[in-house]
C-alpha cells in the first residue's frame, strides 16, 4: 500500500533531488495520501539506486514496515525482504 505511493511519487520527482529532499518529498506524499505518521528514509547509492525504508513516525524502534530500492537508470521499483 505504501509502496504504491513511494513508487509513483520518486518516479515524477526524479533523480534530480538529493537524498533529504526526495526523504522529504516522499513522506510528504504519504501524509497527503492519508498516512501523516508514516515516513520515508533513504540514501543515494553510487550506481543510480535510491535505497530507503518506510517507517512508522510514531514509534521508529520497531524497524522498518517495507525496504525498497528504486534504479533511477532502469525505473525498476523492487520491494527487499525485510
């Protein structure tokens, strides 16, 4: 469910952000799409892969809800295993 919303929003933002400000934008689509309290976490990896988390805002010390990674070069959006 968050997933569907991360992955639309960081493929209309686009490479062009650094990793704060797609953290920013994308947690601000999540409170928009009705979920205020859940928040996204990532990193720029060197090879074009945005790495992030969704966490709960709330309490952060139960871990991630989902892992995910996004190929800028590819567009390809996979969901990891927690």
């Amino acid at each position: 469910m968050y997933n569907e919303i991360i992955e639309n929003e960081i493929r209309v933002i686009g490479y062009k952000e650094n990793a704060l400000e797609l953290n920013t934008k994308l947690s601000q689509a999540l409170t928009e799409a009705g979920y205020p309290d859940i928040i996204c976490l990532g990193i720029h990896q060197p090879e074009g892969v945005f790495e992030g988390v969704i966490m709960d805002g709330l309490d952060m010390s139960t871990g991630p809800i989902e892992r995910f990674e996004y190929n800028f070069q590819t567009d390809t959006f996979t969901t990891i295993e927690l």
